[in-house]
C-alpha cells in the first residue's frame, strides 16, 4: 500500500494531456508496470469532453 500525504487529486484537463499520455506509456506490462493497452491523445481528449 502506499500513502502520501503531498498528493493533490483533481479533473484533468487538456493541459494535462501530454503528462496523462507519458504516464500511462511508463505504466505498460512491458515497462514492468500493470496497463495492456494504451489509449492516444486523441483518445483521451474525447473521452475528457464527456
């Protein structure tokens, strides 16, 4: 378990696009983490506007 008491979580928004895009690449089985499967900026552009 990991506990922090210095995170701050909020909605993310269009600036955060390329940070969302680049952490979710570090997070992929490949990369040792626990993500199959990778989404594109375009991808989760649309799926912020919903």
């Amino acid at each position: 378990m990991f506990k922090a008491d210095n995170i701050i979580i909020k909605i993310a928004n269009s600036i955060d696009l390329e940070g969302i895009v680049k952490l979710q690449s570090e997070n992929q089985k490949s990369k040792g983490g626990t993500l199959s499967s990778e989404l594109n900026i375009n991808q989760i552009e649309e799926m912020m506007k919903v």
